[in-house]
C-alpha cells in the first residue's frame, strides 16, 4: 500500500515587476500619460506626500511638481530641477528630471519623472555655498572699491610728475612702465567687481524671426494643450532689430 502523499505546498505568489522593484526604491517614480496625469507611482511618494495608496491616480502632475510646465513635464526637457514640496510635516526639495515614454513604435504615451529628495544636511550645505559666495562678493566689492580710489590719485601724480621730465629722460621711461601696472591693477579690480555684480545686459542687433520662432517653439505645446493654432507670417520687415540706446 503506498503511503500517503505530502500535501502540496502553496504556490508562491507571482514576483509583480516591475512595482515591487520600484516600491523598493528610495528614489520617486511617477508615470504620467499624454494628459500629464498621474497613471502610476511608487510608494516612496505616496510616503512623503502620507497619502493613501493610488490616491494620487488621475492626479495633475503639475499638483505633484509645482512651476513644472508641460514641455517639462512631457519630457521634452530633460533638464533637472528642483521643487519644494510640503513632505512629512517639513518643506522637502525633489530634484526631478523628467523623461519620454514610448511603445514599441516609437510614439509618445507619456512621461516617467525620477526624483530623489535632497536631505537636510545637503540643503544646509547648498545654502553655506551660497553664503560663502554672497559673503565673498560683497568682500571682492569692498576690497576692489577701497584699492581703486587711491589708485586714481597715484596715477594722477605718476603723470605729473612724468610731464616735468625730458622726453629723453630715462625716468620718464619708468614712470611709463609705473601707470602700465597701475592699468594691469585697475583690470584686476575690474574682474573683482564683475565678480560681485554681473555686469547688465547690453542691447545688441538680433534677427527678430529667430527670437520669435525660439519663443513660439517652446509655447508649442500649451497652444496644442488649449487647441490653439498658430500662424507663422511675419513680413519682409520683421527682420532686424537694432539696439536701443539710453
């Protein structure tokens, strides 16, 4: 007589890829469609955001990323940017980039955002950067202002003094090679106040049809969005724009 069989273990459940692999991810994952609304996401932002899970389905993803514009959001600008969330009862910053999701054809379904949170002490650390620099330009300003003001009269008395002399007078020669280096010391300061104050931005000639075509290129997408078609005639004197002078 044989001897009763063992009775069958239970199946494993099936491995769900690829969401248990994104879910135990730290970074976020979110999955927008054409629309640019939410159709998937992790848990890691449905634990920053406390929220309940899927309840960010169907969400708009600019609710997810604030300032975020469509071109981004769509992928077509695979720039990086920071946004700052209300997350676990403090401000978090998200440093997002945002990519194309297409199917085997090649055409566009949607967008996939990655992000990964900055911690506090890589904010902290970012914002003494920032210090260190704001405090070294104003440091660059002072020191340039403070050496240039007694320049101006070192160099007023070099050229008196220089004009007393003989053209053949060899100390003429060295008070020559004196203002020289008073010139190169003025450039340096000059770089320094650059440094702390960018210099404003200077008018030049520019071709009016390449600046509008780059501006209506990047509002191609919200005019799709609101289904408003744009015409392109700008006339034979949409051409060339000269600099305006103050």
């Amino acid at each position: 007589m044989d001897a009763p069989g063992r009775p069958a273990e239970p199946e494993a459940p099936p491995f769900q890829w690829p969401a248990q692999v994104l879910d135990a991810l730290e970074q976020v994952v979110v999955a927008l469609d054409r629309e640019r609304r939410v159709i998937y996401n992790n848990r890691r932002i449905e634990e920053l955001l406390s929220v309940e899970p899927g309840a960010l389905s169907g969400q708009p993803g600019a609710r997810l990323f604030p300032g975020a514009d469509a071109r981004w959001l769509k992928g077509a600008s695979r720039e990086p940017r920071d946004f700052r969330i209300e997350a676990e009862g403090r401000q978090v910053t998200l440093k997002a980039e945002s990519l194309p999701l297409r199917d085997e054809d090649g055409t566009l379904i949607g967008s996939v955002v990655i992000a990964e949170t900055i911690s506090e002490t890589e904010e902290g650390e970012f914002q003494k950067k920032i210090d260190r620099l704001v405090s070294l330009g104003e440091l660059s300003a002072y020191v340039a202002h403070e050496i240039r003001n007694p320049l101006t009269g070192i160099r007023t008395t070099v050229q008196f003094v220089g004009s007393k002399f003989r053209p053949s007078d060899p100390r003429r020669e060295d008070l020559e090679d004196v203002i020289k280096e008073l010139d190169r010391i003025e450039q340096i300061i000059t770089g320094l106040l650059m440094f702390a104050r960018p210099p404003a931005a200077r008018p030049q000639v520019c071709d009016l049809r390449q600046v509008l075509d780059k501006t209506l290129d990047m509002l191609e997408l919200q005019l799709g969005d609101a289904h408003v078609k744009l015409f392109r005639d700008y006339g034979d004197e949409c051409r060339w724009s000269t600099p305006i002078r103050t």
